[in-house]
C-alpha cells in the first residue's frame, strides 16, 4: 500500500531536525530536507568510518561536477549505476542479457535487478580492498575502509530500503547523504547558458565556463549546439518526476534515526556548495586520503596503477 506524504497540502510530521523548502518555479513543491547536522550529532559510530555516499540533487543541479571533484581530489570510488549497466550489456553478462531484453520491450528494470548490478560491484571493492599496499581497516568492524559515491541508485523508497538491507547484511551502513538543493530559477539560468559539444559531450556555460572562442568547441573547432534536453519544458517535466520520486526518498532517510547516517543539505550560494561538501568530507572522514598523500605513501620507484570503477 502506496503511503501518502501530503494531506491537503499540509506538512508532513518530521523529525525535528527536518525543514520543507518551497521552490521558486510555478507550482510550489513541499519537499521534506534535512538539516546540516553537526559532526557529534550526524555522524556514524565507527570511529573511523568508511565514505559511503549516496548524493542527489535536481535535474542539473552539479552532482556530476561535485562528484567528479570528491573522486579527483580523493581516494574515492564513484559507482554509476548507468555506466555499470551498459559494461554488462556490452559484456553481454546474465545482468546485462537480462537488462537488454527489458528495456527492448519498453520494460521497467525491476528494483531487485537494479539492486544486483550494485550488488555485485561493491562485493568486487570489498574484495579487492585489503590487495593494495595502502589498504587501512576499521578499528570498530575490522573491514577494510571502503570509500565510494553510489550514483544513480537508488532513486524511489523501495530501492533505498533494498540497499540498506544489503548493506545492513554487509556490516557497511551508508554514512552520508547529500542533497544537493538549487533553486530551480537558479537551474534554468543554467540550462538557457549551456551548450554543448554532442560528438564528446564536452558541456559549455556563457555565464561561468565559456568556450575560448564563443560558440565553438575547445579541442576540435566544431560548432557548439543546446542539448536535446535543455529547455524549459522538458526540464519541468524532469523536476517533476524528481519530486515525485525523490521526496519520499528523502523523507526516507530524513526520518531514521538522526545517529545512522551524516545527512548534509547544500543550499544558498552555488560557489560555496564544493567547499562546503570537501569541509564535510575533510572532518567527518578523515581516513579518505587524497591522492598526493597515496603518491607519497608509496615506495620510490613503485609503479603506480590506478583502476578505473
């Protein structure tokens, strides 16, 4: 039975740590966020947590960027669920013959699918976490310290409490959610600036990251182009399968127990949303390692690999 967040209008009971923002487009939207919690308050038990990161945001709103930033700067795996499924269809896994078949058909992957490719993946880290020289273990679980950011899954309640199953299974709670929280005119000023170089996906804004020649593509001279998707329609539409799907979501995890997982709201000033998320990062989990500590750790003359996830 489908459980209803809203009456009439009225706010959902939360905990007392969790505010509902309107936003500034045409329809106003009660969406339940949590607070910015202090370290002692939000933070999980482990002495020496793992990062295991689970971030959403709006259509647009700069995950990818922030996330691309944590993975730069750290020593941290990123996990798309997107980029997962295509490797197994192209692999032509059990997972990925299945997967084609559903999607060919105009299917629905189903929520335990979407909870295997993870699966799978995150067995493959942990197993793979104690074969390099810098590998560190917790002092509370005596697991090897994981640090990655889950993209893409889960996207509904169902799937959330899928995961934090498998995880509870796996001794390895979730130790920080990000919500990323732009307001949507802010989003639209973006998207009516952005554009795009298809062939490599290479993205352009005139307002803050223009091409060096206006309108062209840095690297190949070819003419730049608004993506498919960039209009006000469509990202409406967009936002509103994202409220619907991830209000409930949130208010998921907003309303466990405040000790379980870090939970971060990024909001106000768009220059301040990176520093703020690499603060959290630098204080709450302080075992993440950035890559010139690794490059130092190693030996001389050891050669360097760095795996691609």
């Amino acid at each position: 039975m489908a459980l209803s967040l809203f009456k009439s209008g009225a706010r959902p009971r939360c905990p007392a740590w969790v505010r509902s923002v309107s936003n500034v487009t045409g329809t106003t939207h009660a969406l339940p966020i949590y607070m910015n919690l202090p370290v002692t308050e939000g933070s999980p038990t482990d002495a020496n947590p793992s990062l295991r990161m689970l971030i959403f945001g709006k259509p647009c709103a700069g995950k990818g960027t922030l996330t691309s930033k944590l993975t730069d700067k750290y020593d941290i795996h990123s996990i798309s669920t997107g980029d997962l499924l295509r490797q197994h269809i192209l692999e032509r896994t059990d997972i990925g013959k299945e997967a084609e078949e559903i999607v060919a058909s105009g299917g629905l992957l189903p929520d335990e699918l979407m909870l295997d490719l993870v699966a799978q993946k995150l067995d493959t880290l942990r197993n793979k976490a104690c074969r390099e020289p810098t590998c560190h273990t917790s002092k509370e679980t005596h697991l090897p310290l994981q640090n990655w950011i889950l993209d893409g899954f889960p996207r509904t309640q169902r799937q959330g409490r899928l995961l934090d199953n498998y995880l509870k299974h796996r001794n390895l709670p979730l130790s920080l959610v990000v919500n990323v929280d732009i307001r949507d005119g802010v989003i639209l000023n973006w998207i009516a600036d952005r554009w795009v170089h298809i062939p490599s996906g290479r993205v352009y804004s005139t307002s803050y990251k223009p091409p060096k020649v206006s309108g062209y593509d840095d690297v190949t001279g070819e003419p730049l182009t608004k993506g498919p998707d960039d209009t006000p329609e469509i990202y409406s539409r967009r936002l509103d399968h994202y409220y619907a799907q991830t209000s409930p979501l949130l208010y998921y995890y907003a309303s466990r127990s405040p000790h379980a997982t870090r939970l971060v709201n990024l909001d106000g000033d768009v220059d301040l949303l990176w520093p703020t998320l690499d603060s959290v990062v630098r204080e709450s989990f302080p075992t993440v390692r950035e890559h010139t500590m690794l490059a130092r750790a190693r030996l001389p003359g050891q050669m360097q690999v760095r795996s691609s996830f």
